[in-house]
C-alpha cells in the first residue's frame, strides 16, 4: 500500500529551501572529492558525516547520500583527463576515455560519462523505489535465526568475491568480527577488552573506526607515494554537451548496464569497479565494432558510467531493508542512521517512512543536480586535478579530526582513528581486502545479539538450519562458497598451466 503521507513528509522537508541548498552543496562536494585523484566517493562520505550531527535525521541523510552520487559521479573526469580514476569505480571509464581525451574529444567523453551516470543513477533508483518496500515487508518475517543466517551469507559472498585470496578475505572478515566484540556486550552488559580503559567500555566507535580505515589510510598510503608530476593531463577541449545521436543509439546499452549495475550493487561490498568492468564487457561482446573498443569509443565510457552508478540504487537496498551495506559508502550511511538513531532493516520503513522517501528523492534530486553541475562546471572541475598532495592531504587530515573529535568530545576517538588508519594502510599494502572488516564489523553485533538470544530462548540453535528463510541463506552461503573455491581453484591450475607450459616447450 502506497504510504501517502511518508511521501508527502520526505517530499516536503527535500523541497524546503535550505535541504536544497544542501542537496546542491553537497553533490558539489561529492564531485570534488571524487575528481581529486586518490580519494573516493567513501572518502567524501566519511569525512562529511561528523558535520552532520546537528542536523534533523532526515536532512542528514539526504545529504550523506547526495554526497555518495557526487562523489561516485566525479572520477569519471579524473579518469578521462588524466587516465587516473578519481574513485575506484571508474576504472573501467579510464580505458576508451582516455583514448578519447588524447583525440582531443575529452569534451564529448565526459558528456556522454556525466549523462550515463546520471540514467544509471535514475535506473537504479527506479528499483529501489519498486523493490525495497516488498523486500522490507518480507524481512519483516524475520526472527532471530533469520538474521543470523542472512549476515552469515553476506559475511560469506564478501569473502569469497575479495580478490584472489579466499584466505585474506577470511582474515580479515574475522579481525572485523573480533573488533565488533570489544567493550560492553549488548546482551548482558559484560565487559569485555576493555583493558581497565574506561574510554574502552563502548569499545571502538563506528565513525572514527570507518573514517580511519578508508580516510587515513588512503590520506597515509597518497604521503607516501611521490607527487604526480609525470602524469599528463589531456586539455578538455570540445563542447561537454553529448551529442543526441549517442544517446540515442545508447538505448539498450543504457538499460543493459543499469541493469548490471544494480544486480552487482545489491551484491554485499562489491561496488562500482566490478560493476563498471563487468558492463563495459558485456558492451563489448554486444558491439558490432569491438576491435574500437580500448581505441576511444565512446559505448564504452557510457557502460562504465551508467553501471557503477546503477550500484548506488541497488546497494541501497539491501543497506536500507536489511542493514547489510552494498559498498563501503554505503556502510558509511549505516553508521549515520545509527549515530541518529534510526535503525536500518524492515522496521524503518514503518517506523520513519519520511526518512525512506526521503533518500529516494535525494537519490533523484542529486543525480539531476550532478548532471548538471558537471556539465556546466566541467572545465573548472578539471583544474582541481592539478592540485599538488602536499597541499591538499594536511588540510583533510585537519577536517577528519576535528570530525572525529566534534562527536564526543574526546581525544581518545582521534587516537581510535589513526590506529585504525594505520591498520588499513597496513592491509591494503598487503592486498588484504577493507570490505570484509566493515562488514564484520557491522555485522558482528547482529550475529552476535540473535544466536545469544536464539539460544537463550530455544536452548539450542538447530533452527537456524530447520526454518525454511534462515535454512535457505544457509544453502546459499554454501553454495557462493563451493562455487568461488571451484572458480579460485580452476584460476590456481590455469595460472600452474601456464608456468609449466615454457618449461615444457624448453625441454
């Protein structure tokens, strides 16, 4: 049944001046962070949700997740002009943009890339709107054991697809799950790692943890590394306009990739690079002319871009129905529903209906103002490329501490975030995956609170696998993992193939 009045209440306080203001500031500030190169759409997110505090819960999450659309949308420029994705999830927009861009039609690339994310922003939030309602109503069902077996399987998909490595992704998937049990537990009130620290008693706050693990390190790993004076940037030359005529012969490429885009979002943690890889080549495969592609066509700059933002939409909605984030920013937007004291799952969509509505029309509203701020602002946008690190890292560094610090006041939070920043630092420098902390860390506490309530209600934990829900996540967890050790194992033995094989021809 279709809730009139939560319309009308989120359409209201999105349609309120101020909140406009707002949605437009903050897809400026998304855009900017995601056009520097090295930061990310996370990083945008992360280091804005301090500042949100003071806000009403609905105008605060309005404006986390127009950020989010910005911040995905500006690495296209960034990986046209200078062959450098501004956010990881426009990668696969660097392989015929740059191309593009050395042609000299940097202009036309970047149109076609700002209107592509603009229809695969839209198309996924068509799916959120249709979908997230009846998915909602069906995790209303959930008790217990259900709730454990769907953060088990979401902890088990994360793993598996986390790079090469099943291992790493276990490691730290389980060091995310042992941070979540640090301090008070939430059943019993039983101290727990505290150490005697009575800062320790709430264990590690979710912000500064978050803020540490994808601001600082990156903030550490971009120090560092040398300046990029070598790099050189394409002139943005040409009308940012897209021409009509590809538009129009896009059409199916448009729909195929937001379709792509939202399937993978919906996927816990993956994000837009795979998304964006994963549509270029299914263009390419469909193309009559795939022997262009990689040469500067321009399909392949619109796949890319209308798919890694067609994740925002699907990620959205198993982070709003079931509180399992769809990619890091999204985890962010989790921690800011908790911090104002919304809990994401079934229940929110019931409890607060104007904070949904919300965000689907920020969702909206913000992929209309990117578009346009990027095709007006684009040649202005393309200087902030040329901003040099040794600039641009302390005054960040500044803003995410005293955002960590605005939150309770304590020098303690800072500490926790740059202990943590060193900490993903470490792990990403040796190729162990972020994704499965977060989720870990997220998850933990839910995992934990229901199996300790199952059991203290049934005595044991047997109907986790004899509930027809919770039994089929569990079939499902097995299933994702049996197929990812077969895919990973088949890699093992083509890559053993292909040492062995100039040994062979030697001989």
């Amino acid at each position: 049944m279709l809730d009139v009045d939560g319309i009308m209440a989120g359409l209201q306080i999105i349609l309120n001046p101020g909140t406009l203001a707002l949605i437009v500031v903050g897809v400026l500030i998304g855009i900017i962070v995601g056009v520097i190169p090295g930061l990310s759409a996370t990083m945008a997110v992360v280091l804005l949700i301090p500042f949100t505090f003071q806000m009403d819960p609905v105008t605060a999450m309005a404006l986390l997740v127009v950020v989010y659309v910005g911040g995905i949308s500006g690495g296209a420029l960034t990986a046209i002009l200078i062959r450098m994705p501004g956010t990881p999830a426009s990668v696969a927009t660097t392989l015929d943009g740059y191309p593009m861009a050395q042609q000299g039609k940097a202009g036309q690339a970047i149109g076609n890339a700002v209107v592509a994310s603009f229809v695969g922003t839209v198309i996924s939030a068509i799916f959120l709107i249709s979908f997230a309602p009846s998915l909602a109503q069906f995790a209303v069902r959930f008790f217990y054991p259900e709730y454990v077996a769907v953060c088990l399987f979401a902890l088990v998909a994360v793993i598996s697809v986390s790079g090469n490595s099943l291992m790493r992704g276990l490691v730290t998937g389980m060091l995310g799950l042992l941070t979540a049990t640090f301090g008070l537990s939430e059943v019993d009130a039983l101290k727990r790692f505290t150490f005697d620290i009575p800062e320790m008693s709430a264990g590690f706050g979710l912000i500064p943890t978050l803020i540490g693990l994808f601001a600082i390190s990156q903030l550490i790993k971009e120090a560092s590394e040398p300046d990029r004076k070598d790099v050189k940037i394409q002139k943005l030359t040409g009308s940012v306009l897209p021409k009509l005529a590809d538009i129009r012969r896009n059409g199916v490429n448009y729909v195929r990739s937001g379709l792509i885009g939202t399937a993978i979002g919906i996927l816990p943690a993956v994000g837009g690079a795979p998304a964006g890889l994963i549509a270029y080549a299914q263009c390419k495969n469909a193309s009559k002319t795939p022997e262009s592609f990689g040469k500067g066509n321009v399909d392949g700059v619109i796949s890319a871009e209308t798919a890694n933002n067609a994740t925002i939409g699907g990620a959205l909605i198993i982070a709003l129905t079931l509180g399992i984030p769809g990619d890091p920013p999204t985890a962010i937007l989790i921690g800011g529903l908790m911090i104002h004291g919304l809990q994401p799952g079934p229940l929110l969509f019931s409890q607060s209906p104007e904070v949904i509505f919300a965000i689907y029309f920020a969702v909206l509203f913000g992929a209309f103002a990117m578009m346009v701020a990027m095709i007006l602002l684009a040649k202005h946008l393309a200087r902030l490329t040329e901003i040099p690190k040794r600039m641009m890292l302390p005054f960040l560094l500044i803003i995410a501490s005293a955002g960590v610090f605005s939150i309770n006041n304590r020098v303690f939070d800072v500490g926790v975030m740059v202990a943590f920043g060193a900490l993903g630092y470490v792990l990403e420098r040796f190729r162990y995956p972020l994704a499965p902390f977060v989720l870990g860390m997220l998850l933990g506490p839910i995992i934990e609170d229901n199996f300790r309530r199952l059991v203290e209600i049934e005595g044991t934990a047997i109907s986790i696998f004899t509930r027809p829900i919770s039994a089929s996540f569990i079939v499902l967890s097995l299933a994702f993992l049996a197929y990812s050790l077969m895919l990973h194992r088949r890699a093992a033995m083509n890559e053993n193939q292909e040492l062995a094989t100039p040994a062979q021809s030697d001989s």
